[in-house]
C-alpha cells in the first residue's frame, strides 16, 4: 500500500472526503529544515502552525522529517510529514505517554508515525525512518 492509499484510508476512517494526495518531495537537505515539493514549492519546517479550531498549535520536534502545511493552491489534506503521511492534531498524552495525564495541551504529529507507535511501539514515518 501507498502511503497515499493509506493517508486516504485513515482520513476515510475518520468521516473525512479530503483528498490526501501526498506531494511529492522532490528534494530535502540533511537537516531536515526545508524541502521542496513537486511542484517547486519550498516548505520549511516552523514551530507552530494556525490550525482552524485550534489556533496556534506545537508541531512535533521530528529530527528526520518535519511537519508542514500545505500550501493553499495545492489541493488535499492540510497538514502534512514530509515523509509523506498526513499529519494531523492529537492531544499531548496521545504524542508521548511522559506527558502528564492533566496535560490539555494538543500537537500535531505525523499520523503514520504516531500510529505505528502506538500499534507497535516503535514510531516509523512513512519512508521508513524511525526515531
Ligand atoms: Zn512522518
């Protein structure tokens, strides 16, 4: 399976139609601060994006991807890993299990990673890397 296929899937899951079309990332330097999407768009990775219904939310600090917002005039999912899973808003104690039970605070996290965590206890993005 894609990881377009299972981004579609996951959101299908959830009651959402969007499409979830991953743009490719045709090009990423080793410190995983910028990377360029197919189309020649350059997203760089930020520390907190504005999602509707949240306001400003904490990206999670992955060290091998990052995530991003997708630019307006490329349709699909908005938030996206730049391993090319969906990234999504989950409550801090869904993003890691030290956080403290009172912990209201929400993130948002690369879905494939985040599910794979919490299925297999190890957090792998959808190329693979793990950390
Ligand atoms: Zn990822």
């Amino acid at each position: 399976m894609t990881i377009t296929d299972w981004n579609d899937k996951v959101l299908k899951r959830q009651g959402v139609n969007a499409r979830s079309a991953a743009p490719k990332i045709v090009r990423s330097v080793g410190d995983a601060k910028r990377a360029t999407l197919h189309d020649g768009t350059v997203v760089e990775r930020v520390e907190m994006i504005w999602v509707d219904g949240y306001g400003l939310v904490k990206c999670a600090p992955y060290e091998l991807h990052f995530i991003y917002q997708l630019p307006r005039h490329i349709p699909g999912w908005g938030l996206m890993c730049t391993c090319g899973s969906i990234a999504g808003v989950v409550g801090y104690n869904a993003y890691t299990k030290l956080a403290s039970p009172t912990d209201t605070g929400m993130i948002i996290v690369c879905v494939r990673h985040t599910t794979l965590k919490n299925n297999e206890g190890i957090g792998r993005h959808a190329d693979e890397s793990t950390e």
